[in-house]
C-alpha cells in the first residue's frame, strides 16, 4: 500500500499504564487525583484523547477498582477543558505461572482473572467514549506473565461494549491480533468502521522496526481508523512514522518515561513535542469534537450518584 500521509491527526495520551513505572519516575501519577489532573494538562497541550488506567494510590501498583475509575471520570468531566475519555478495559485478563517445570498451580501474586462483565464493570458505570480491546493473547516480558484474552472473551466484551454505546479501540500487539479484529467485525461483533492502536514494540509482540510496523498498517482495512505509537527513545520517532502511514498518534507516560537523555517528561510536555512534529511535518492536530465526529462517539454528561 503506498503511502498516503495524514493530514489531520489526533493526539492521544495514555496517562499512566499498568506497567511498573511508578518508582521510575516521581511524575508518573498515582492517585485518581494526579491522573486527572495530568490528563486535563494533556488536553490542554492538545491531547484531544486521554487513555486511562488507575492505580493504588499509596503504592503505585495497578488497580482495576471501580470507584478508582469513577474518581478519575468525574475529575475529568468536571473540568473546564474538553478531552475525549478512553478507559483501558485490558485489566482484569492477567495469569502468572509457576516455573518450566512446575508451571501449575498458577502463582496468586500477579494474577488477576475476571469475568467478561467483571473486567467491564467500571466502563458499565463510568462510560467513557472508548475503551479498549486487546485482541489477543500474548506473552510479556515480566517473568511468566501472560495476557489471556480468549476468542470467547473477547467476543463476550465486546458485545458489551456494543450494547453500552462505548467504542472500542481495538489494541494490536501483533498482525494476528488484527487478523482476530477483522473477524469480529465480520461477525457484527465489531462496528465496520473500527478504531485500532498498533502497539509497536512492546516484548513480545510486533517490533518496532519500519518493516513490521509497515505489515501492521497494511493489515489495517482502508475504512478503519488507526493511530500508532512505540515505546521509550522511539516514541517520538513513531509520531512521525504514524503520521506518514496515514495514521493518529499516541504519547504518554505509560509508553516512556522520558523528554530528552536524562529529563523525565510529564503527560503535558509529551504531547507537546508530539504536536510540534506533527504540525511540523504540515498536519493539523484536531480536537476532540472533531474526533467525536470523525469516529461516532456518544458524549457523555457527568456521573450522578
């Protein structure tokens, strides 16, 4: 497919992750509190999407409580910035297991398996506009750790996420991951004109090399809508590559702790940089109504109760 640069781009900004980045970095942001407040930064540097997880607030760790999430969805509505809400729905799909030899029992500390509506829970009460689904099951790179997102799973969340009004962004690790997506979207399970985030670079999926990254855009139908980012000192690079392929682009502190060699960067001070190469290279950076438009997203009022 050649390429076809993107004219008008819109910025996402995943705010703090589920990786153990806490004690990289004193700006990663811990509390319901410092997550808000650093997506409403980011929004006002010119994120027009803020991805968000929760975490412990004394210690960092990721967490998946429901009223962890409503805290961060009422902080954000309530502010007087505009910003697109995306909740992570990956949590919750996580299984540790024991040595080669011994892999059973599956080691409790780490682990983290819930039920399709146990793990939709919180975007059933908070209803951001998007959330996410991992299509597919990988390895990372944290000792025996495995992401399990199941074809059933998979299929049971995203039904839900049909019939609650919130879109889902599906997330590639891997070409297979969108092989699996264009099959739900086949059986009606998906929307036909799906939203993607290629994930380039995260152990063990697809690398971040130019060849690969191009095999994961080709694999992307024409009529979705696709946004791309990397991790660490490749981040920024992959604003540029996104945007020349024809696609959106994601930052963040949950991708990469860092400015510049040896400056720790904020939420807001990334998207910055990111708007600077994408206006740059001759695009625009849209805002969030026009993402709303583009992608056929339901706004929702503030929570009440």
């Amino acid at each position: 497919m050649p390429l076809q640069m993107n004219r008008e781009v819109f910025v996402t900004c995943a705010i703090t992750g589920s990786g153990g980045t806490q004690d990289r970095s004193p700006l990663v942001p811990r509390s319901p509190r410092q997550i808000a407040e650093a997506a409403i930064d980011a929004a006002k540097a010119g994120a027009a999407i803020v991805h968000c997880h929760v975490r412990d607030p004394d210690t960092g760790k990721p967490r998946r409580d429901v009223h962890l999430y409503r805290e961060v969805t009422e902080r954000i509505r309530a502010a007087d910035v505009d910003v697109v809400l995306n909740l992570t729905a990956g949590m919750g799909g996580d299984i540790v297991l024991g040595p080669p030899e011994q892999p059973l029992p599956i080691r409790p500390e780490g682990t983290d398996m819930g039920g399709a509506a146990d793990r939709m829970e919180h975007v059933r009460q908070c209803l951001p506009e998007i959330c996410t689904l991992d299509c597919g099951t990988m390895n990372f790179a944290e000792a025996d750790y495995v992401m399990v997102n199941t074809p059933g799973m998979l299929r049971a969340m995203g039904g839900m996420m049909a019939a609650l009004g919130v879109k889902p962004e599906i997330e590639a690790f891997d070409t297979g991951h969108l092989w699996f997506a264009r099959q739900l979207v086949e059986e009606g399970v998906l929307k036909p004109d799906a939203l993607v985030q290629l994930c380039m670079g995260v152990p063990w999926g697809a690398p971040d090399d130019l060849n690969t990254f191009m095999a994961m855009v080709n694999n992307v139908p024409r009529d979705w809508t696709f946004s791309a980012f990397s991790l660490g000192r490749n981040q920024m690079a992959y604003v540029a590559a996104a945007v020349l392929a024809g696609g959106h682009v994601r930052v963040g502190l949950e991708d990469n702790l860092w400015l510049d060699k040896g400056v720790l960067a904020t939420n807001a001070q990334l998207v910055e940089r990111a708007v600077t190469i994408v206006e740059s290279m001759g695009a625009r950076v849209i805002g969030p109504e026009e993402v709303r438009r583009k992608l056929n997203l339901v706004k929702r009022a503030p929570l009440v109760g």
